[in-house]
C-alpha cells in the first residue's frame, strides 16, 4: 500500500484487510498446535500503532528495487493453508 505502519489502520478498508490477512494466518498456524494468549489482530494493531511513522522493512525493500520476503512469508501461510484444507483467500492476493 506504500503507507507508513500507522496509516495501515486509519481507513476502515485497509484495517479491515490486516485483520483479514492475520486471521487466515492465526487459523493456519492453530492447526499445526499453536496457541495465543493474546488476539494477534489486536496485538498487530498496536504494533501499528507503536510504529505509526515507521516504513516496514518489505517496503523499504519494494522502494528500493529490491527482492522482498514475501513469497517466504505469505507463500509458506499459503502452503501450510493448502496442506490444512484451510482457505487463505485475502493471502493468496497479496
């Protein structure tokens, strides 16, 4: 979206997406055992808000021509996903 971390939040649609992209993760990851505590979409909101100024390092990367991570990222949720049966549909559009 080429925003600083905060900016991810302010516009009900982009809000809407993080939340999205963190519940098809958090889904994949429980199916192999893990367990939060804490609600990682509001834990991932408050990083966005504790780094409201701060370009993530994937954009910096994007911004400067260079290869970023997430196909490693966003590629290995999509994988897990697919092996779980699980739909990860706003993970295959990033």
């Amino acid at each position: 979206l080429n925003v600083p971390n905060g900016k991810l939040i302010e516009s009900r649609e982009t809000r809407q997406l993080l939340r999205d992209l963190v519940v098809e993760a958090a889904k994949v990851a429980s199916t192999e055992g893990y367990r939060f505590t804490q609600s990682l979409v509001e834990r991932t909101e408050q990083v966005c808000t504790d780094t409201a100024e701060n370009i993530s390092s994937m954009l910096q990367d994007v911004r400067a021509g260079r290869r970023t991570e997430i196909d490693a990222i966003s590629g290995e949720i999509l994988r897990r996903a697919q092996l779980a049966s699980v739909p990860a549909p706003r993970t295959r559009v990033i």
